[in-house]
C-alpha cells in the first residue's frame, strides 16, 4: 500500500477550510447578530473580543494549512495551466478569497483594525458592529460561492 501525498493533501485542504469557512459561518450569522443584539452582556466588544480571540488563531492556522496543501496540489499536479482559462474561474476565487482572509488574518487585523475597531466600537458600537457585521457577510458570500464553484467545477460543471 502507498501514500497517496494528494489524497492527504486534498482531505488536508478541505477539512481546513470547513474549519476556516465554519468559523466564518458562525460568527457571521450566530455571534455577531448576538452581541449585536446584546444578549452576550452589555458590551459588545468584551463579547465580541472573548469570542474572536478565541477562533483568531484557529483561523490563521486553517488558513495556512489551505495555502500551503492548495499549492503542494498546484505544484504535485502541475495545475497551472488552470489559471489561463475562465473555465477554472473558481481556481482565481479560491486563491483570491484566500488572498483576502490572508491579508485580513495576518496584515490588517492585527496591525491595523484592532487598534482602529476597537476605538470606533467604543465611541459608536452600533454602527462598528453594523459594518463589521456587513462585511462579514461579504466574506461569507463569497466563500460559499467559491466553495460552490470549486466542488461542481472540480466535478466537470462550468457556466463558461
């Protein structure tokens, strides 16, 4: 029996982004409407702040497993030539979703919305959380889109 390195791989890839894209689930339409709402106590960056620090690190680490098993696959399968045809449109999604939470996880997050937020969600919470809230369902939109694209596209469906 041998390994198969791109089944491991592939399952690799696809249980860190059901963590990742999970977690984005949750947060977007469980836990924030919550500490919008205020039923996780009064102040909604102490809520928010006890949840997120919490999935934070198990998104980076997600993250960073899906790019680094996406591109040993790119790289194992020598895939690149997907990237020259509209067809494998969801392979530019998949990598420019992962390109936006990378940033967002690694770059803004912590170098620059923590301070920014945190300032905002105290002087005005609502309207922090609200756009905050709104930008969380950008993201989750497209992922699922993405996810969509990448499983019925993996199985030989194209609207190009």
């Amino acid at each position: 029996m041998t390994i198969d390195d791109v089944a491991i791989a592939r399952a690799l890839h696809v249980l860190a982004v059901v963590i990742w894209i999970g977690g984005v689930s949750m947060a977007t339409t469980v836990m924030l409407p919550a500490v919008r709402r205020g039923d996780l106590g009064k102040d909604p960056l102490r809520a928010f702040d006890a949840i997120e620090h919490r999935f934070v690190w198990q998104a980076r680490f997600a993250v960073l497993v899906v790019g680094l098993s996406g591109l040993y696959m790119l790289w194992r399968l020598d895939l690149w030539d997907r990237f020259q045809s509209a067809t494998f449109w969801w392979m530019h999604a998949m990598v420019g979703v992962w390109f936006l939470f990378a940033f967002f996880l690694f770059v803004a997050e912590p170098f620059i919305l923590q301070r920014y937020f945190r300032r905002w969600a105290a002087a005005q919470p609502e309207a922090a959380f609200a756009r905050l809230h709104r930008a969380h369902w950008v993201l989750l939109v497209l992922s699922l889109v993405t996810i969509f694209g990448a499983v019925a596209g993996s199985h030989g469906w194209s609207p190009f």
